[in-house]
C-alpha cells in the first residue's frame, strides 16, 4: 500500500500511464509482466547452469530443456503484458495476443515431445523446423499485438495533449462569459508586476542610477555684478576710457580704486598704473604658488 492509502500497483499505474484504470486489467496485466521476468530468469539461470555440465551427463539436456520452456514462454508473456496493461478501446490487439499466446503454447508442448532425440538430429526423425515454425507465427503475432497497443496508445495521448485540445480548452474557457477588456486588464496588471522589479522601464531603456551634486558658490561668489552694466555699457558708443576700466576691475572682483581724470594723457597713466598693478598682483600669486609647490615637496 502507498503512504495515501492507494494500492501500489494501481498509483504504479497511475503515474505511467495516465489513464483511470480498472483493477482487474491491472492485476491482470501485472500478473503477466512479473510471471514473464521470473521466466526469463530462470531460463537465464539454467542456461548458465548447463554450460558447466559435461556433455555425456544427461542432466545437461534436462537443464537446456528447462531454458528453452521458460524462455519461449517468458518472451510472449513479456509482450502480452504490454497490450493487457495499455488502455486501448478496440478488443482486436487482446485477442491477437491471446491467439499468439495459444500458439507458442502449443509450440512449446511439441518441444517438450521432441526433445532432445527428435530436435535437429537426422532428417526422418527431425521435428525442429516444424516446431520452431509454429512457435514463429505465435510470436509474430503477440508482437503485432503489442506494436498496435503502444502506437494506439499514443496517437491518444497525442490527441488529448495536443494543442489542438489546448486551443479548444481556451475557447471553452473564453466562451464561458470572460471579458476580453478584463482579460486584457489582467494580463496589463500581470506584465506590471512582473516588470515592477526590474531595470527597464516600458520604453526599454535601462534605468540608471545616477547622483546629483548641487555646488554652494556663495563664498566664491564676489563679483562686482555693478560691473556688468558698466562691461556692457562699453559696448555703446557713449561710454568712455575709465568706464570700460571700471567694468573690467568689477569682472575681476574687488573694488575699483581708480584716479579719474579729465584730459586723456591722466586717463592713459591711470591705465598704464592699473596694468602694473595687475602685473605686480599676478607675480606675486605665481611666486606664491611656487612657494606653496616647494613646500608640498618637503611636507
């Protein structure tokens, strides 16, 4: 018994076949598979016992006799168990089998009569072609049997696992009253989901994760900005030399300490001292610089 309470056999069937069994058939045809595997061995085991015997020993024949009944019978029982196990909804596969069965039965009883002094000795007592004759159509015809059990049984299968029954078990299910518009919302809310952890937004660019830096410039921030009406006021017609000075000093930063004269020989020497300055502040940030390099070196 199985742990839920299900004979063995009938979950054994269950899980391979995949049909709804009847009992009988599975007793049956079970009964017929394990009777043929204990045959085989048997006619294996003899087989193997003989082969040690001397040949003058009578006992060797006996033991060679037994391998060849279990071994002609345990073959087509093999197979018989095959077409009785298989659902199948036509007789016609059973009774061929049975009818094969019946054959190498008969078969067999004749191999017992002839063997050993009639079974391939001289041609007036020789009984073997006839024997193995009659044992060959039985064969054939458990064989047909079994072959037209396993296609049949799968072209059925094939019939109710293929897609033509998915595609009727669909329209069955769409023609019970589902909505197109709320299969369409479900299927929307399902690809939602599924894309809601993802890296890839609907347009199928990968997100990017990316940090912003704001920069605070008030501390730097000291330019004259009253420089920049007088900057663009130079670019009228109306300004003169001290205001373009004056822009210039305000885009610098600072203030603008500037002498103001009338005549224009005053306003170039203002210029001239306010280039100087510029030079002499300029110089001394690049020997500052180089002093603060120097000391890098050596800190």
């Amino acid at each position: 018994m199985s742990s839920d309470g299900q004979n063995t056999l009938i979950a054994l069937y269950r899980r391979y076949v995949d049909a709804d069994p009847d009992e009988t058939t599975v007793y049956a045809g079970f009964a017929l598979f394990f009777t043929a595997i204990g045959l085989l061995a048997v006619a294996l085991a003899a087989v193997v016992w003989s082969g040690g015997i001397p040949p003058e020993n009578i006992f060797k024949y006996e033991l060679r006799e037994v391998a060849g009944v279990t071994g002609a019978l345990g073959i087509p029982l093999l197979l018989a168990s095959v077409v009785v196990l298989l659902p199948s909804q036509y007789r016609f596969p059973k009774l061929l089998a049975g009818a094969g069965l019946v054959v190498c039965a008969v078969a067999v009883v004749q191999f017992v009569g002839a063997y050993p002094h009639n079974w391939n000795v001289a041609a007036s007592a020789d009984r073997s072609g006839r024997i193995v004759g009659i044992y060959s159509l039985g064969a054939v015809a458990v064989v047909a049997a079994s072959g037209t059990s396993l296609v049949g049984f799968q072209l059925a299968r094939a019939r109710t696992s293929g897609p033509a029954a998915d595609a009727s078990d669909a329209e069955s299910n769409t023609g019970d009253g589902e909505d197109e518009e709320a299969v369409a919302a479900q299927v929307r809310r399902d690809m939602d989901d599924a894309l809601s952890d993802s890296e890839l937004s609907w347009g199928g660019v990968r997100k990017t994760e990316t940090t912003r830096l704001k920069l605070d410039t008030a501390t730097v921030d000291d330019v004259d900005r009253a420089g920049f009406e007088n900057a663009k006021a130079t670019e009228t017609r109306g300004g003169g030399v001290d205001d373009a000075v004056a822009g210039l000093q305000g885009l610098r930063g600072g203030k603008t300490d500037t002498a103001v004269g009338d005549s224009t020989d005053d306003q170039t020497a203002a210029l001239a001292e306010l280039r100087k300055r510029q030079q002499a502040e300029a110089e001394r940030e690049d020997t500052e610089g180089l002093v603060d390099r120097i000391r890098g070196l050596f800190s």
